[in-house]
C-alpha cells in the first residue's frame, strides 16, 4: 500500500497507471499536448497544400481529409476544453468541411454513377442529370477560392486551440475522447439499419476514429497500430453506400427539364443497390463495434502498455 512515504509513481488522479516503461508522448502530459497541437497543425498545413494543388477535384478530396484530421485531434482533447471554446472549434471546422461539400458530390457522382448497374433508359437520365449539374459546377478559381477560405478557418482554430488547452494533456483525457467517438460511431451503426443519415454519421465517426487510432499507433506502436487497421478496414468499405447516399439526392437536386417518373426509376435503382450495400456493410462491421466504448478503451490502453513495455518484461510476466 502507498503511504507518504512511497508516493505513487504517477499521480493520484490518473487511474491508468504508467503506461510502459519505454519513453512515449503519452506518458508524458506536456509532450503529449505539443504532439496533439503538431498533429492539428499538420492537417491546417494539408489543407493549405490543397488549396494549391491543380486538380481542383483532387485538392478538395485532400482538403476534406485534412480538417477530419484536425476534427479527430479536437475530439481527442474535447474534455479538456471549456465547453465555449470547443463548440467554437468544432463549428468552424464543421462549416469549413461543409463549404467543400458541393463540389466533392460533383467530382464523386459520375464514378458513383458508372458503379450502379442501369438500364439504357437509366443511364439517358443519368447522363441528362450530369448534363445539368456540369451548369451548375463552380469555377475553378470559385473551387480555389473555398479551398483558401477553409484552410484559413481551420488556421485560426489552430491559434484557438493552443491558447485554450491547459499546459498538460493526460492519456485519459484523449483515452475518453475516444470512447466517446467510438461509442458514436457504434450508436449510428446500430441506427443506420433504419436510417440513411444515421449511415452516413456512422462513416464520419469512424473516419474520425480512424484518425484518432492512427495518432495512438504513430506514438506506441504495432499493437495499436493493429487496432486502427482493424478499423481503417470496415471504415474504407462504407465509402461506396456513402456516395450512393449523396448520389440520390445529387440527382433530385439536377432534374430540370426531367420527368419525375424518370427521376424515381433511376433513384428506385439507386436506393436497390444503396440497401443492399447498407446491409452488407453493417455484417461486416458487426465484430469490429462489438466491444462496448469502456471494453474497446480497455482494450487499447492495453496494446499500448504491451507497445511500450520492453520484450524482455514482457516475456518475464511484468505487464500489469
């Protein structure tokens, strides 16, 4: 038992303990808060090398993966934060995410389209619906003109960050901001049987839970790094369900000078296929969202200790 005299080794409050005894970030709440602000900022410095990249579909799927990045480091640090100064962050990088938007549902929509199975009349209307949209695509110094405005939404949340951060962030603050991603992204699953939306919110969790993992693994190693890919994988087979889903209302939004009859057959088609890979990805995620939020964070404290404990106490049983 610890008395006065034989103080813990770590401080009262942090139940988990020293997470290894090999050197890493997480064991150390300064470093740690220096590498969470690098990795934000390395997805505000994405973003800006978007906004200079020539093809501008490219440049905003780059962009877009970017201020993820940096949502999944705002996440990670949420119970840190003054509850003002995170919704401030989180809405400007929602909103600056959001300015993209448009323009990714052009560039995806024809690739998502020639990955639907459809009948000659079909593919007319499809084409007519292409046809339309190409009218209304922004130009490319408008598409430019975005990239620029949300990389520099996302630089000044940078500078809002760093100032409202304590000095020292502790693996159980980011531990915590984990299992809530998680446990959102497990309860959108769950609901997406009945909801499209709730699909939807199921990807961006997981894309967010990805990019919280991958941070872990880059500071541990390959235990972790197994958890994240374990992930990555289910997430990577959401996308195409995903772009149906933006496709069906993509084209309802183009149908001028369509007939509606034209419009439903082509969205019936679309809606067969979108709920066959609706349930398909669900099965497959099952054993990936089977552990509950605390059982999954248990779990990934774990890998790091094992990460960051030395083979050779490893192999004389002095993981705890």
């Amino acid at each position: 038992m610890a008395t006065s005299e034989s103080p813990l080794p770590y401080p009262e409050h942090d139940k988990l303990g020293p997470l290894g005894t090999r050197a890493s970030a997480l064991d150390d709440p300064v470093e740690l808060r220096a590498r969470l602000l690098a990795e934000f900022a390395q997805g505000v410095q994405a973003a800006r090398g978007a906004a200079a990249m020539t093809n501008t579909a490219d440049a905003v799927h780059e962009a877009r993966k970017a201020l993820r990045r940096c949502r999944a480091v705002l996440a990670m640090v949420t119970h840190a934060l003054p509850k003002g100064e995170r919704r401030a962050v989180q809405h400007a990088l929602k909103d600056a995410r959001r300015s993209l938007s448009t323009v990714r549902d052009h560039a995806v929509a024809p690739d998502s389209l020639a990955r639907v199975e459809l009948s000659d009349d079909d593919r007319d209307t499809a084409r007519r619906v292409l046809d339309n949209a190409a009218q209304a695509l922004p130009t490319s110094a408008d598409i430019k003109q975005l990239l620029g405005e949300a990389a520099a939404r996302a630089a000044a949340q940078a500078e809002a960050l760093e100032a409202a951060l304590p000095a020292g962030i502790s693996w159980e603050t980011i531990g915590e901001g984990i299992r809530d991603v998680y446990a959102d992204a497990r309860r959108a699953r769950r609901a997406s049987k009945r909801s499209r939306s709730w699909f939807h919110s199921w990807r961006r969790r997981s894309k967010e839970l990805v990019a919280q993992l991958d941070f872990v693994g880059r500071n541990t190693g390959l235990r972790a790094q197994a958890i994240h890919g374990e992930l990555d994988a289910v997430t990577d087979e959401l996308g195409p369900a995903v772009d149906l889903i933006m496709l069906r209302e993509f084209v309802a939004t183009h149908a001028q000078g369509i007939s509606d009859n034209e419009i439903e057959h082509l969205r019936d088609t679309i809606d067969d296929r979108l709920d066959e890979l609706m349930k398909q990805t669900r099965k497959a995620a099952r054993d990936a969202y089977s552990l509950k939020p605390k059982k999954l964070e248990k779990r990934l404290l774990k890998s790091i200790k094992r990460d960051l404990t030395p083979a050779d106490e490893l192999e004389n049983g002095q993981l705890d």
